[in-house]
C-alpha cells in the first residue's frame, strides 16, 4: 500500500481503480503555409466550431451544476472571441506565415503567461487555466482530435497533472468516482465545479502514472490517497463511507429545522459568502441569513473601481435572493493579503498592520461612499445590513457612521429611493476592539467577531504564514476571552453578538459560544448543516 497526502478540493470518500490521465504534449513548433488565408479561414472554422462545444457544454453543465457554474463556458467563450485574441492569431498566421495549430497554440501561452504574472490578483491568475483550456479545445480541433479526454469504461478514480473545467464536466459523472491531480488549487473553477457535481478530490498529489490500473481510495474528509490499499484500509474506509453517505442523508433532512438547541435558546445560524453563487449555496445549505458578505472580492475580481450601479446590482441580487432573510454586507476589507492594484496601495514593511479596511476607507472616503450609496439603495430590496471591518476605535465608528450619514443625505437630495433604516454593525477583529466593546457597543446596532484576524493580532502570529500554524492556536485561552468578553458588553448594552471568522463553525466549541451567549454563527454555506446538528444536540441546562 502506497500513501499520499494532498489537498482536499472537494470532500467525501471514494474507492475504486486509478485511471492515470495524460494530455498530449502540447508545445508546438510552427510550420510555415504558403496561403495565409486559407490557414486563417481553418482557424475560424475551428473557433466556431469551439464556440458550438461550449454551448453544449455549457447546457450539459447546467444539468449537472446549476445555471451558475455553467458561466465558466461563458467565460471561455467570451475568450475564445476576444478581439485581442483573434487579431494575435491571425497576425500569428499571416506575418509569420505559420499554421492555424502554432499560431493558436503561441498566443493562448501568451495570453496564460500574462495571466499568471498577476501575481496580486489570484482571479486574473486563474484566468491563465481557462486560456489553456480555450487554446487546447482549438487545436483538438484543428488536429481533427474528437477529444482529449476518451469516455470511461468504467467507475474510475482520474489521476491528472491538472484538469481543466471543460475537462471536469465532460466526465460522465456515473463513471468518474473522484479525481486526484497534482496542481489546481481549491479555488478554482475545476475544484468548485466538482464541489457541486459531488465528486471527491484531491489536488496536490505526487501522483504516478504506474499507479494506472490499481485500486485506490481517496479520502476527501482528511486529503489521503491509498494506493493498493490493504484489506483492512479497505474495509474501515467502505464501511466508513457508508456511514458517510446515511450522515450526509440525515444532514439533508435537517435544512428546513429550526437552529434551536434542546433546551429552547434560538441561534441565528447564517452563511459567509464572497459571491452571488455563494449566496444560492448557502440558501440551498439552509442558512437562515449572510453573518458576512466579504464585499471585497467583487473590487478583487476587477481591474478597477466598480462603478456604484455594479455594486448595487449585486447587492440588490443578494438582497432579493435571500427573500426577506438577513444579509450584512461588510464594507471593503482590501489591504494585508487582499493587494488590488488599481488602489495603488503602496508597499508596506508590515501590510497586516498596515493601510487596509476601514483605515483605506476613512482616508479616501469617495471609496467608501460609493459602496454605501449602493448598500442603501439595494436596502429597498431586501433586509440588508451594513458592517464596517478592522475597527480599533470609538473615533472610526463615528466617522464611518458620519460617511453613511452624508450618503442618506445626498441620497435624499437627489431624490434617490433607499433604505432609511438599516442595522449598522461593526467587526470586532482586533484585540482592542473587543477591549473597549463596551464603548463600541453604545454606537451600533450588532457585533461580528472575526476571529480569523482577531487570534492573528491577539497572538502576533500571521494568519497566513504556514510556518507558523502551530503557533496559530486558535483555542488559545486569550481569544475565548476576548471573546466572552465581546459578547458580555454587546449584551450588556442590549445590542447582538455573532461569530463570523472560521473558530464559529469549530464544532468542539459549539456549546462554549453558546454558553457564552454568542447570538448568531456564520459560516461556510457548506458547514450550516453540520452546525445545525450540532445546535440542535446541545442542553444548556446541564452543567458546563
Ligand atoms: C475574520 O477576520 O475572522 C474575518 C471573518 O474576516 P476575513 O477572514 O475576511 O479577514
Ligand atoms: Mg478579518
């Protein structure tokens, strides 16, 4: 039996043989056409072509993955007729006088490479795979390939460097039991793809290719891959899944329950989202509200400012999707790890401590104004609730209140219909602002302690710096104080306190948090079941 462990992109468990994936070599050396525009009409039939397969798939995914993931063919076809591409290919074909398969296959590497150089900005990164994608379906194409990837004759575990989008979807889903790959990351399209289809997987993975053939097990809940697995890995692991497949049953059962503990204290459990497709997750999870609209990633996605009308779109959406259930939107937390070039930020020793948050938006606060022109307006639609982050004093709270204030008023003076009366909360992220909680308490209607950024300040350990993980102890006695303290001085100044960082949806402190007092739990939309069980098996009244 041979071992791995990887990172888990998509979770459950899943046993059966390895079917080792490799893709044709794909660096092409040019040859030379002595009629450009016959080899520029080749091309074109291939990208029509190109665009007719991606509106198949494109329908095939909305069968399997919903309307939302279906969007990434969109994208690649959006690509794949980018006048910036089509004119680097043609002028690929005609000035060097090279074949359609070379002039394709130079320009989709251009374009990824360009990509991947935004090293800041992880979602233009992202953008360099789709590109590949794009040129790659191009030249199976022009080389009359039908497919890279031949249909599975039997339920198979894929092992592949990567897997592309296209890839993923095109797999018969009653054939493919998981994949493994050696690169991908789990944020991309491929891994939020097989989140939603289902399927167990596993990136990061030293993978073999003459592993092609054995039976193996992957095991999304801890990342492990067993490769020829000995007969009591295997058994323990079948009669684990079983067990998996009957709890996730019982999960399911439990969406429409009420967040209630035996002992009748009502939780508000709600979902962390970045996005409108999180939103749709976590409301098909069971959420009962948004603790937390990470609003930045919209400004991360771009290449500059959202206008006001962009954001309002999408917070009207949220607003509306959610029906009338609760949905705070956190003003932008861009700075530390979240870098957006066009803020031209500047570099710093120490970014975590540095210009980010609410500190970028109290010094320009056209920023910040135009986020809540677009928060108010989308108020009419739904119940929304605003949240600014990284508070440190009662100063910044009066100064971002008094922003929102001067919005409502230019608001009224245009005439603009808005939302006159939304809930304002703060995030308490920072050990001082769980230390004068009790000031901050008097100026907002709710707490959110995003414990994420408050155990890396209260430990003086980098959240982000691997190294250090075992330093990042986060059920370090300071936190859980800090944080009972929190929710103590929200209570005593009768306004709510909920949990919003990652430590919220840590089950083994479900009842401690409630003993505390904590109000509401946001969590990943994948997490809100789990949770819910949780509450509902919890009895405050017996001892502590
Ligand atoms: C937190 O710090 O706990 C939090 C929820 O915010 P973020 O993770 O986006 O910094
Ligand atoms: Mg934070």
């Amino acid at each position: 039996m041979e071992y791995r462990k990887g990172k888990t992109v998509s979770g459950g468990i899943a046993v059966g043989r390895l079917k080792y994936f490799e893709k044709k070599k794909q660096r092409i050396e040019p040859k030379t056409v002595s009629d450009t525009d016959a080899e520029v009409r080749r091309y074109q039939d291939a990208a029509e072509k190109a665009a007719a397969q991606l509106r198949e798939l494109a329908e095939k995914t909305k069968k399997v993955a919903g309307a939302k993931n279906a969007e990434i063919f969109e994208v690649h076809a959006m690509l794949l007729e980018d006048v910036g591409f089509v004119a680097a290919v043609e002028d690929v074909i005609r000035l060097r006088r090279a074949d359609a398969e070379y002039a394709v296959w130079r320009t989709g590497e251009d374009m990824a490479r360009m990509f991947e150089a935004m090293s800041d900005n992880p979602y233009m990164q992202m953008r360099a795979a789709d590109m590949r994608d794009i040129s790659s379906r191009l030249l199976t194409i022009l080389k009359g390939d039908e497919t890279g990837m031949q249909p599975l004759s039997e339920p198979v575990i894929l092992l592949a460097m990567d897997l592309a989008p296209g890839e993923t979807v095109q797999l018969d889903q009653n054939s493919l039991l998981g994949f493994v790959t050696r690169f991908g990351s789990a944020n991309s399209h491929t891994a939020i793809l097989a989140g939603t289809m289902g399927i167990p997987a596993l990136a990061g993975v030293e993978i073999k290719p003459e592993w092609d053939g054995c039976m193996g097990i992957l095991d999304g809940r801890d990342g492990s891959l067993y490769v020829d697995p000995d007969e009591e890995t295997l058994a323990r692991l079948q009669r684990e899944k079983q067990e998996e497949k009957k709890f996730r049953q019982y999960l399911e059962g439990l969406k429409e329950k009420e967040d209630i503990t035996l002992d009748g204290t009502n939780v508000r459990l709600y979902a962390n989202i970045g996005n409108i497709n999180d939103a749709e997750a976590a409301l098909s999870f069971g959420a009962r509200g948004i603790g937390l609209f990470r609003s930045e990633y919209l400004y991360l996605e771009s290449d500059y400012f959202p206008d006001e009308e962009t954001l309002f779109g999408v917070y009207r959406h949220v607003a509306e999707l959610m029906g009338g259930k609760k949905a705070i939107i956190r003003t932008l937390d861009i700075g530390a790890d979240k870098q957006v070039n066009y803020f031209r930020l500047g570099k710093e020793e120490n970014p975590a401590l540095g210009c980010r948050a609410i500190r970028i938006c109290l010094q320009r606060p056209e920023i910040l104004k135009t986020q809540l022109r677009a928060i108010y307006r989308a108020g009419l639609y739904g119940n929304l609730s605003v949240m600014f982050p990284m508070i440190i004093s009662v100063d910044e709270v009066r100064a971002a209140k008094q922003i929102a204030q001067e919005v409502k008023e230019e608001l009224r003076a245009e005439g603009a219909p808005f939302a006159e009366h939304m809930e304002t909360g703060i995030m308490i992220e920072t050990p001082a602002a769980a230390l004068i909680s009790g000031e901050l308490a008097k100026e907002v209607d709710f707490f959110s302690i995003g414990t994420n950024d408050l155990t890396q300040y209260t430990l003086a350990v980098d959240r982000r710096n691997q190294e250090l993980e075992p330093f990042y102890d986060v059920h370090h006695p300071a936190v859980l104080q800090l944080i009972a303290m929190t929710v103590s001085n929200a209570h005593a100044h009768g306004i709510r306190a909920g949990i919003c960082g990652e430590l919220g949806a840590d089950l083994e402190l479900t009842e401690t948090f409630l003993r505390m007092g904590v109000d509401e739990l946001s969590v990943s939309p994948s997490a809100v079941l789990p949770m819910r069980n949780k509450i509902r098996s919890l009895d405050l009244r017996n001892a502590g």
